[in-house]
C-alpha cells in the first residue's frame, strides 16, 4: 500500500482528525454553556430558493454556526493553498446564513517560524476582504489547549495585525 502524501502524520485518517478536531471544538463551546450538534443544518442561497447546507457544528438556541478547520502549513512551510479554498468556501456559506446565527471558524493554531504568524493570521491579512464581519475566528492552540480570537465581530479589519506570535512573558 502506498503511502499517502496528503494524509496528516500520524493519523488513521484526515476523516478522523476533521471529528477529533470538531470534538474540541464542541468542548471548547460547552464550557461557554452553548451545547452545539454536528452536522448542523440551516437553509441558505443567494436569492429566493434556499437549500439546505450542514455547518460542521450548530446549535438553535443560542443560535451559532461553526466551521471547524485544523488545517496546517504545508511541510515545506508553504501556504496550503487547496485549504485556504476550503476558508473562503466556508466565508461563502456563512455570507449566506441568517444573520440571527453568530458564525465561528475555529481553526488549529499553526505558527510558521519563518513568516512569524500563525495560519489563520496570514488568512486575515489576505483574505480579510472575504471574511464577513458578523465572522469570529478563534484559534486552538493544540500543545497549551488554550483558544485565542485572531478576530472578533468587534475586531477592527483596516491595520489588523492577526496571528503575529505573543511575547514572552
């Protein structure tokens, strides 16, 4: 059996480690009280017809929609461009979702050493034009377990320095 390139180090699965991560996720959400369902659905479209698309997490009651995401810098240290797709897709759906719902991608803390910012923070700085403002992204720091907002619905988006590594303290 060959090995596969695009299969994250040390994993059963990228399947596994997508539930794994989500599980987190609901973890994280709990302790704020909000019980979340996986694969949460609500009706979304650009015009009159809406269908049905499933956020990896959700909940009604407090209404809240969340994409989970623990994608990585490429082993090379390059941009995953492929994956940064995957976040705009995800800024697309939450566009179009009700605007009762607060929307969170929450994503795995990555830092790159050689640009000194962390994967999610490098995504505001050039994407930052795609993220709709009633969007949260929170960042889960996979070694301290601690979760940081790299942007907030209040987070001002003009000079917005995300992801730049804390100082030590």
């Amino acid at each position: 059996m060959a090995d596969n390139n695009h299969q994250r180090v040390g994993a059963v699965s990228n399947t596994h480690v997508g539930r794994d991560f989500e599980s987190v996720a609901q973890e994280h959400f709990r302790g704020e009280g909000v019980l979340l369902g996986s694969n949460y659905a609500v009706a979304v479209g650009v015009g009159i017809e809406k269908k049905n698309r499933q956020f990896d997490l959700g909940s009604g009651e407090p209404p809240v929609l969340v994409e989970c995401k623990s994608h990585r810098w490429t082993a090379g240290g390059n941009v995953p461009s492929a994956k940064i797709t995957v976040w705009n897709e995800a800024m697309y759906y939450f566009h179009l979702a009700p605007p009762r719902f607060r929307k969170v991608l929450f994503v795995l803390r990555d830092l790159s050493e050689r640009r000194g910012e962390t994967l999610a923070g490098y995504y505001v700085r050039n994407y930052g034009h795609l993220i709709p403002k009633d969007v949260e992204i929170l960042e889960y720091d996979d070694t301290t377990g601690e979760v940081s907002a790299v942007l907030t619905t209040a987070s001002t988006r003009t000079g917005f320095s995300a992801g730049a590594p804390k100082p030590a303290g």
